[in-house]
C-alpha cells in the first residue's frame, strides 16, 4: 500500500497551490480529483483583482484585459453608478489554463496528481478512493469545495451559509465592447448577492447569484430571465460555457485543523463573505496551511496547528460579516432601490469605491511561518 506524507483532495488553486508548497518542502505529497479533466467542473468566473495580482505570480497571458470601470444599477436598471479606478482592478482569467498552469507547478515540484480518482473516504490515516488502490496518508488536506467530505471526515467544521451562483461564459467579437464590471442588485434575480455582466473585450461572463431559498424559480431560470436583457450583455461569437455551484458566504470556519488534517479553500471557508471572491483568499491561506502542515509533520508538535486559528481570521471579517447581514436583508426591489440611492452620495460611492477598488477583500493570514530556505512562495 502507498504511503504518503500528504494527500491533497480537491485539484483546484488551494489544492494545487498548498501541494506545490509542501512538495517544495521536500514531503511526499499526491493530489486526487474526481474530475478527468481540469477543464472540466469549473465553477468560478475567475476574476482576479488588483491585490492579488500584485501579490502572487499569476502569469499574465493566463489574463485578459485589465478592467477599470463598474457600474451598480438599480433594479429599474436607470441611471448606474459608474466607479472608474485610475488602475486595472480587475482580470478575468482562463480558469482551465490557470488550473493546467498550477497542475505543472505542482508536479514540477514533485508532487503527483492523480486525476479521476475519487476520495470516499478516511479514518486513522487509511484513505479509500473509489477509482484506485487506497493508501496511508500522515496528514490529508481537504481542498474538495464548499460542502467538502474530507472536513465531516476529520471531525472539523462545515459550511453552512451558501450562496447558489450560476453564469454563461462565451467570447465577443473583437473591439465591439469597452471593457467593464456590470453589477445589478435586484433581489426578483439575484436575493441577498448580484447579477453581473463582466465584460474584458474578449469575452463576456453573465451570471447571478443569491441565496437559495429565496431562488423560488431556480438560479438557471433566473439565469436565463436575466441574460435576456442584462445590461452590458453582448452576442455569443463562439461557444456558450455553463458554470454554477454554490459558494460558502458564512466566513472562514472556526475549526480548520487537527492532527490528522486541515481544510483550505472553499472547504474551508475561505471566502470572502461580503464579495464572494475565492481567489484572493485561497492563495493566502494556502501559504499558511503548507508551513503549518511543513511545520508539524516536521516536529510532531500540535501547537503548530493551533496557527492555524478560524477564529483570528473570522475576528479581522467582522466588518464584512456584518454588511453581509446587511445585503442579506435587502429583499424587495424598493429596498435595493433605495441601497442604490444611498450609494449615488459622497459617503456612499466612497463605501462602494472602498468594496470594489480597496485591497480589503480578504486579510492577511500572518504570522508568517515559511521557512527561507525551503520556500519562496511569491517566486
């Protein structure tokens, strides 16, 4: 039977980036998913922002164009507030290129991924796969989503406030658009989130998303309702790609660790709570779940688990949590016209300028704990 020192489940950017690190650690690591293909499954639109950007090596021609306008709209759908930043703030990138690119890293590091494998299970460090032999794992990192099995595994927590998200993506014809964010908040479509057209010139992203009890006609058919006329929307040039799952707005979760393993990612919480961006979070806390993980398998010492605090990340969001509430609780058009109202003041496009241009999405995941020598983790 195979032993290994780490076994990653879930082959998206946490899973793949926390593997590239360990593995730059000199461990034995192996990364499963289900899926065949990384190309396939794909549930983010893959926006990346400014801080991110500047903070981690994403390569650029994995990125479209850079966006610097959005515009809020009411649910009449009259009069947007349009943000321009002096900056690009936002790139859209190829999420199966971007996958495809961590993958490499990953495996050039030395760790092996292994696709079309699915986890079943695991107990005392024995882990069953329903598509290959089982093996022995010292420590398991659970990077397998939102509702991850890996954390009811280990006995850690659980998401339990969601978000359903849905979009179509296809490309544009070339020099029709000027790039731009569109984000309409209108609770008929998109209750407690948005809908939103982001637009970088090469190819468009059209979704909505909202909390699922409230989604009384189902998220696909608000889909389609909204796409019929969403402001910013262009004609297909090409083929039509549907994405959609649910996305975890409860904040990072409090028991993220224990001796036989941790959660990043989605699985993990890792979202932030007022925005829904992954991306950001999930590459900070992937640096601080390898050189906890590095740190423990190295000493034997539990106390280096106890770094990995939910609870001192969920103290930097309650800000973001309270406004989540907030946003939660605007569920007639007339209150979002109203919100929308609010937003066209000084203090209001101030806030919302803030929210979209700021470099407060998701805090810093400190102390940092890579060791110098073994580790670069921006290279």
């Amino acid at each position: 039977m195979r032993t290994v020192d780490v076994l990653v489940v879930g082959a998206g950017l946490a899973g793949l980036r926390t593997a590239r690190l360990l593995a730059r650690r000199e461990l034995n690591v192996m990364v499963v998913d289900r899926r065949r293909s990384l190309s396939t499954g794909i549930r983010t639109t893959g926006i990346f922002v400014r801080r991110t950007l500047d903070d981690f090596d994403v390569p650029d021609h994995l990125l479209g164009p850079g966006i610097r306008d959005v515009l809020l709209y009411p649910p009449s759908r009259r009069a947007p507030i349009r943000l321009t930043s002096d900056r690009d703030e936002y790139r859209v990138a190829d999420m199966a290129a971007v996958y495809e690119h961590a993958r490499r890293a990953a495996e050039s590091a030395g760790a092996r991924v292994l696709l079309g494998v699915r986890y079943v299970d695991a107990s005392m460090g024995f882990v069953r796969f329903a598509d290959a032999e089982p093996v022995t794992a010292r420590f398991i990192v659970g990077a397998d989503g939102a509702r991850s099995r890996v954390a009811r595994d280990l006995g850690l927590d659980v998401n339990r406030r969601f978000l359903v998200g849905a979009e179509i993506v296809h490309p544009i014809a070339s020099g029709t658009t000027t790039p731009a964010f569109h984000c309409v908040l209108d609770p008929r479509i998109a209750p407690g989130y948005l809908g939103w057209v982001i637009d970088d010139g090469r190819y468009a992203h059209v979704g909505v998303a909202g909390y699922p009890d409230a989604m009384r006609t189902g998220v696909r058919h608000l889909l389609e309702a909204f796409a019929a006329d969403a402001p910013g929307s262009t004609p297909p040039a090409g083929p039509v790609e549907r994405r959609g799952g649910p996305i975890p707005v409860g904040g990072v979760l409090r028991r993220l660790a224990c001796p036989a393993g941790l959660l990043v990612g989605d699985a993990a919480g890792a979202v932030s709570p007022l925005t829904a961006g992954g991306l950001d979070p999930c590459l900070r806390m992937s640096e601080l779940a390898a050189a906890v993980t590095a740190g423990y398998l190295r000493t034997g010492d539990q106390r280096m688990l106890s770094r990995y605090d939910g609870d001192a990340l969920r103290a930097r969001f309650r800000g973001r949590l309270l406004l989540r509430h907030v946003f939660a609780g605007i569920r007639s058009p007339a209150a979002a016209e109203a919100a929308v109202t609010v937003l066209r003041g000084r203090a209001g496009r101030a806030l919302a300028a803030r929210i979209l241009f700021g470099d407060g999405s998701f805090p810093e995941v400190g102390p940092r704990l890579a060791d110098p020598a073994t580790d670069h983790p921006h290279r």
